[in-house]
C-alpha cells in the first residue's frame, strides 16, 4: 500500500509558501544567467485549499476503484495492474482502452494524475469532457472539453469550444515521457493551467465549458499506423479549486518564436498574458517600456545581433502580483553563405552513401533550430557541376511514418517567391519521406508570393526531369540525397540561389527542425545563399598547368645551386607526404581520424609520414595523446 501522507505534505508547503507568494509587490526582472530557462515558470504547490471529491490509489483488485470508475476496451491491447501500485491500459492498431469517471463536476476543479505515457505511436488525452461511455467512439473528446494529449513525447494543454468544436491548444516540449511524472490541470472560468512536477508549463486564457464534464483517460492509436503505446497510472486526485491566490497569477508565455532563436528583424514576437489588468509593459535592450493590451505588436529590433526583452503585467485578481519574464533573440544581418562545391566524380545519388563518394569540400555541419529554441548540429554535403546541384543530409531523425526531409530552393533569391508550374520552376518546395514514411510526403511544390505577400503553393504531379531523391536507414538516423537540375532555377555556375533546409519527425511540429531560420516558408528573405562556382576554363587550366611547370623548374635550378654552394639537403618527399603537410598547414588541428580518410592512408602510415617530415624537412607537428594533430607556428 502507498502512503497516504503526500496530500499532507502538500499542505504544509502550501500554508509555507502562501504568505511569501501575497507580498510580491514589485517586478523581479531576471538574469541573463536564466537566458537559456523556461523563465516564465515557477515551482507552486501542487494542490489549492479545495476539498478532494475524487481519489484513486490504484492499489486494490482489479486495478481501480469500480465505484468510481467504467473501463471500457475496443479491438486488440490490453488492461493490467502491478499489484499495489499502478493501471496500465494498452492500446494497438484499431484499438483504444478508457477509464472514465462516473462523477460528473463543475467547473472549478484540479486533477492531480501521476502517470508515466509510454507512446510509441500511441496518443493518450487526460481531462474532462461531456462524453459518456459509447461503444467504439468513447476515446473522443469533443464538444466541450478541456485536457491534456501526449504523443511523440510532446503534450498538448487543449481547451475544445462548445459551439464550434475550435481547439485552443498550448505545446509543452521537452518532457520526458518515459518516467513517471506528477501532472496537474486547473480548470477555472476563465483559465486553463497544466503544471507538470510543481512546474507550471502552459496556460490557456479563454472562457472555458462550464460542465458538469466526465473525467477521463483515453488511449487509442494516433491515425491509422501502426500502434503500441501505454499509460501507466499511479494514483489520481480530483479537488475542488476556488481560489487562484494559489496559482501566482498573471501568467506570461512565449509562443513564437522560441526563446535564444534568430529571426529576421521586424519579425513579430508572440507573447501570451493570461490574467493580468489589461496592460502588458515591455522594454527591449533596458530602454524605457512601451505598454499595450493583450493584442500588443511586439516586433524585433532591426539592429543585428542579439536583443533581450523583458516583459511585465499585473495580476487582474486583485491580489497585487507582479509577473516578469525575459526573453533572447538574434536579428540576423546577412544571410549565410553555403558553396556547392564543384566535384570532379559525381555522386550517385541512391540515398546510400559510400565512402570517398562525397569529398570532405563538400561537408557542412549546420546549426538546426528547433521552434522552442534547441540547436542541433546536422552534417551537410553539397556539391555541384555544370548541371545539376548535389545535397546529402545525416539526419539524426529516425525512420518513422511523418519523418521526412525538405529543401525550399529559390532561384531568384531577390526575397520573394515565384514558382511555376513549368520549366523552370524557379521556387520549389521538395520532401522526401524517410523509408518508412508515407509515401505521399516524396513530392515537389511550387511556391509563389503575391502583392500582398501570401504564399501560395502548388503540387506539380509531373515533376520535372532532372530532379531526383532518395533515402535510407543508418544507424545514426536517415540519410538523405538530392538532385537539383540548375536550369529549373535560371541559374549557372557563378552564380547564387537562395535555400533552406528542414528536418521532419514523426508526430507533433514542435520537434521541426530548420536552417538558417524557423518558418522559411513564410517569406523568401528566410533562406541562406547558396552559391554555384565557375567551372575552370581549359585554356586558363592550360596556362596554370604551364606556370605550375615553370614554378617547378625554377624550385629545382634554385635547391640544386642551392645544394651545391654547401646549405642543407630538401628531401623530395611523397605525393602521400605533400598532401599530408598540405592539409596540415590548412588546418590548426585536425584528427588523425579524418586525415587518414582525406589522404587514403591508414592512421600508422600517416604518423610515419609526420615523422618523416619532421625528421627530414623539420617540419614541427605535434600529435596529442587523444589523436589530434596540430602545427606548431
């Protein structure tokens, strides 16, 4: 059996923290130390003043409590109890298991649920709705309806309108789904709150149903794709709630762009005020603030480089709170500059790499921005001919039914898009699906901007000869290979395009991931540049070849005169050698890993090579313990 002391302890905290909570008078700006935090968060007590009016422990035959509960199954999965402690319902393809309250309740209450969501490609939703068990359709919550939905270790704070069935919903990334979690949801008038661990995550600020609702859990596949995910329950608690003293109100939110991202300047800034007096104060940089309501026009600052804002309200309650929160951005200047590298052996390009197939000139490692503000570092390779452009993405992202890459390439690049549905397209939107993604993802968009600036796009069904992609499954993730014809974007070598490059996961979009910027649909400017070299002339190849000879000659009259006057011998060393010392003096450090593959020797026969040019040439390099090779200046 469980203890039985946690609701104790819970209201000792509280009668603690009450007090310290009604004397915050005055705004607390934070630190850039908290830059990189979910700032607009605070550790609360996990539970208000109100009487409980449901409790299940799950600690008894078979699982829960049938007096409080009807569990209803359809299609394969399965129900279960760990002896003492916890429910578990699974669910499979075509299936769902719920667990539905026979109370109905007012608005005005808290759940406190302990559950841990074992996914997979399974959706659970936690909370209160109108619908009462149906066969084969009780896993819905519609209507009126406020909840939580987990899938793809991503939650949803979700408030479902009476009259229109509209969904207002608040993302909370970064959980870890696999372990327990104690997650509580407030459900007041005019406020909706999720708190996961005593952290509050999401608020939602609107008129919210006002019952009586069911409490209930559901888990059922997410769409019609392979399935088998869980929910592990550990104990709920249902109170009543009438006092938002308890929760700290106001409550500020970023929701977009994320926090530490870079954006372009004039980009507007999303922030959310739930429960303040109607007057939202904002500064960016310490300048003086600026004020506003809640449909505030908070823009970026047209400087490059990095900016913080700090925003502030005060509570609409009348408990005298002040709520603060800063925030980070970067206005980009110019774009970055990405070169396809001119290669003498094409790829092919089959979505299977190979070794020695892409030269280490090609190889890019990007910065990919998740839309909450994580970077993650993608290995890119690009190269070009006469032709066509070539791209190879190691993706991270595993294989899954959404997992998908995507390039937008612009031909213009003059900050708009003008797609078309014939050769050349010049503004396309190209997706390639993983392996096992499905196959209506691997198609090609034209994107065009109007007057007015909407984009609009186009799927072209004949997608025009010369563009090819591939995919395949490593260890590591996916790997993706592009071909891009240049004639489709009006362009030749010596000259630049426009491109973005995104990463798709399976499940929710919080998990996007995007270069250079977030939202590079959404305006041209968004893109990098990607520039095409010049092929070399045979003549101009000719007249290099014969100075390179002349070059030559002179080196060996000077070294043999040289010789003879009685200085020291140069020793002639290896083609192996040279480009050994070429790339060493390129780099001011590299490993030995990667310098075994540029020049074709083994990691023995390099170090031989760097001891002959020391011995010989006294050339000074240094080999560190760890295989790092450095020059010494």
């Amino acid at each position: 059996m469980k203890s039985t002391g946690r609701p104790l302890i819970a209201m000792i905290l509280l009668i603690l923290i009450i007090p310290s909570m009604n004397s915050e008078k005055n705004v607390m700006t934070q630190t850039n130390d908290s830059v990189q935090k979910n700032i607009d968060t605070r550790h609360l007590p996990v539970s208000s003043l109100g009487n409980s009016v449901l409790h299940d422990e799950f600690d008894s035959f078979p699982g829960y409590n049938q007096s409080l509960w009807n569990l209803e199954s359809y299609g394969n999965g399965s129900v279960s109890w760990i002896e003492g402690d916890q429910f578990v319902m699974n669910a499979s393809r075509h299936s769902f298991r719920t667990l539905t309250s026979m109370q109905t309740f007012e608005v005005g209450h808290e759940v406190l649920i302990r559950m841990k969501l074992i996914e997979e490609d399974a959706v659970v939703c936690v909370g209160w709705t109108n619908h009462t068990p149906m066969t084969e359709y009780n896993y819905l919550f519609g209507n009126s309806s406020v909840l939580f939905q987990g899938a793809h270790s991503t939650v949803l704070l979700e408030k479902v309108a009476t009259d229109t069935g509209k969904r207002t919903f608040k993302m909370l990334s970064g959980i870890d789904s696999s372990v327990f979690h104690d997650y509580r949801m407030v459900w007041n008038s005019t406020v909706l709150i999720a708190y996961v661990d005593e952290i509050r995550m999401a608020v939602i600020g609107d008129t919210m149903p006002s019952g009586p609702l069911h409490f209930k859990i559901a888990i059922t596949e997410n769409r019609d794709i392979i399935t088998e995910g869980s929910v592990i329950i550990d104990s709920i608690t249902i109170r009543e709630h009438h006092s938002m003293i308890t929760e700290s109100p106001p409550f500020i939110s970023l929701d977009s762009p994320g926090n530490n991202t870079m954006n372009l300047a004039g980009d507007p800034i999303d922030i959310t005020a739930v429960g303040h007096n109607g007057t939202i104060f904002w500064s960016w940089d310490g300048a003086a603030n600026t004020s506003g309501d809640e449909n505030c026009d908070i823009r970026l600052p047209a400087s490059a480089g990095e900016h913080a804002l700090e925003v502030y309200c005060l509570d609409g309650y009348g408990y005298d709170i002040w709520a603060s929160a800063r925030y980070v951005f970067n206005t980009m200047g110019e774009p970055p500059v990405l070169v396809a590298k001119r290669m003498s052996k094409l790829p092919t390009i089959d979505g299977i790499i190979l070794s020695n197939e892409w030269p280490i000139n090609t190889l890019h490692t990007l910065d990919l921005v998740r839309m909450d503000g994580i970077y993650f570092a993608v290995d890119v390779m690009i190269g070009s001919d006469d032709k066509f452009i070539y791209l190879a993405i190691d993706s991270p992202i595993e294989t899954g039914h959404d997992s998908r890459a995507a390039l937008i390439v612009d031909g213009s690049f003059d900050g708009v898009y003008n797609g078309n549905n014939e050769t050349p397209t010049m503004s396309i939107w190209y997706n390639k699906g993983s392996p096992d993604a499905w196959e209506g993802y691997d198609e090609l968009q034209a994107i065009v901007s109007s007057d007015d600036g909407y984009i609009t796009y186009f799927r072209l069904v004949t997608i025009p000869i010369g563009f090819l992609s591939k995919s395949s499954v490593t260890p590591n993730g996916v790997h993706y290979e592009f071909r891009l014809p240049l004639n489709e974007f009006n362009v030749l070598p010596g000259s630049s395009l426009g491109i973005s490059i995104m990463l798709y996961p399976s499940g929710m979009g919080v998990h996007n991931l995007f270069y250079p910027l977030l939202y590079p649909w959404e305006n041209a400017s968004r893109l990098a540049v990607l520039t095409i070299p010049t092929s070399i002339s045979p003549i101009i190849l000719t007249i290099g070849l014969s100075l390179s000879f002349g070059m030559i000659a002179l080196v060996s009259y000077f070294g043999w005169k040289r010789k003879v006057a009685g200085s020291s011998m140069v020793v002639i060393e290896s083609e192996e050698s040279m480009r050994v010392l070429e790339l060493i003096q390129s780099y001011d450090e590299i490993t030995l890993e990667r310098l075994s593959v540029m020049v074709g020797l083994s990691e023995a026969e390099i170090r031989e090579r760097i001891r002959e040019l020391g011995e010989n040439n006294g050339v000074n390099i240094e080999i560190t313990c760890d295989g790092i090779v450095k020059r010494k200046l």
